[in-house]
C-alpha cells in the first residue's frame, strides 16, 4: 500500500522537480549576472552566480572568481576558481590565472597564459612574448618571444603586431625584413593601435606628407582610447 506524501514534502518535491526541468543558464546570462555583481554590488546576483559555480560550471567558476578578484579577502578563492575553471577548459580564466600570479610569480604565470594560448587567446600570447623578451620568470629570449608575439598578431592584437614589427625592423628573434616588418605596422594601424598610427606616419613622411598628416591626427583622436584591449 503506498503512503500518501504531505503537503510539505509535495510541495518540496515540485520544488525539485521544477529546478531539474529548468535549462542551464547560458554564456551571456551568468556574464551578465557576474558584471552585475560586481559593477553594482548586487548581492542576488552574486549568489545566483555562486549557485552557478557550484555546480561546476566553468564559466561560472570564472565570473564568481572575477567577483572575488577585486577583494584581497578574497584572492585565494579567486585563484581556486580560475584554476578549476582553467583546468576544464575556460581558456579566459587561464589567462586571469596568468594575470593574477605575474606581479609575484611571473614563472608560475608563464604556463597558465601558455595554456590560454595555446587555445588560441590573443592576449596570453602576446603576454608570453613580452616575458620572453624581458626575461620575466623565464630566461630571456628574443626568438622565443618573436614566436608568441606572431601567434598573437595572427589572433589580430595590434599591440603584439607592433612590437613583432620592431623584431622585424631590428633582427631581434627573427631575420631582419623591413617588408614584413612594415605589413605589420600597416596592419597594426589599421586595427587603430596609436603608436602604430604614429610610427606609420613617421616612416611615410619624407614620401607622402599629405598621409603622414593624417595619421598623425587620427593618433591623436585614438590617444583617449584604451590600449589595454589591444
């Protein structure tokens, strides 16, 4: 004979019912409730994020240790969940990973943006080519260094396709070409990145004045903007 459930218990059962029938959220969704948390300190949001987080959600584990990142209480929270979600396949917390340990241990950060970058991040590489091309947490090394930076050009950063352009224009890590050294430094200006802007202008000056005018006042209408997104 079966036994009739409580109310209680019928109205916890739904309850259970109702949160396994309901899709994860999506990508955009815990982004957004994360950029909430922290541009407005929205508590609902935080903990809807947290709640995320400990399903295992990678995503969500990398937008919860964004939150905590701002908060020094916090920071060993923060490198637990960037890691975890590094570890199953966030390429964007490798990279905070990296971010995170460079100032103290720019060794130990060497391999989370190899990591990132490895899966095609931008930003991480062009990071391995700046630690190698100051000897930062590894030994110095300039071919090293032109190789980071041209998968990161290749992955369309600026800042990494100017300084490959300065390799190229001076031999450092790579054979010196001025030809493929200006295609980087015209694609670098393309994407808008100032001081290539800049740099462009002064190389076209003894020959086109006319252009090197106007690049010089398109650098500076892009100095407002902010480089770090390159």
């Amino acid at each position: 004979m079966k036994t009739a459930l409580s109310f209680p218990a019928l109205v916890l059962a739904a309850a259970l019912a109702a949160c396994q029938a309901s899709p994860p959220p999506t990508t955009a969704q815990i982004e957004a409730a994360a950029m909430h948390a922290r541009q407005a300190g929205d508590q609902q949001a935080e903990r809807r994020v947290r709640a995320w987080a400990s399903k295992g959600m990678p995503v969500a584990e990398r937008e919860l240790a964004l939150v905590y990142q701002a908060r020094p209480a916090r920071r060993a929270d923060a490198l637990r969940l960037f890691e975890q979600a590094a570890r199953a396949g966030d390429t964007e917390a490798a990279y905070e990973m990296g971010q995170m340990l460079r100032a103290a241990s720019p060794g130990a950060a060497w391999s989370w943006y190899r990591m990132a970058a490895q899966r095609q991040h931008a930003r991480a590489a062009l990071m391995l080519g700046l630690l190698a091309a100051n000897g930062e947490g590894v030994a110095k090394n300039p071919v090293e260094a032109a190789h980071w930076l041209a998968v990161s050009s290749e992955l369309g950063n600026a800042h990494a396709m100017f300084l490959l352009y300065n390799a190229y224009r001076e031999g450092r890590g790579v054979e010196q070409d001025a030809g493929k050294g200006l295609a980087l430094l015209e694609e670098a200006a393309h994407h808008d990145y100032p001081p290539a802007i800049q740099e462009l202008a002064m190389t076209v000056q003894a020959n086109d004045a006319l252009r090197a005018g106007h690049l010089l006042k398109e650098a500076t209408e892009h100095r407002h903007n902010n480089w770090n997104r390159f």
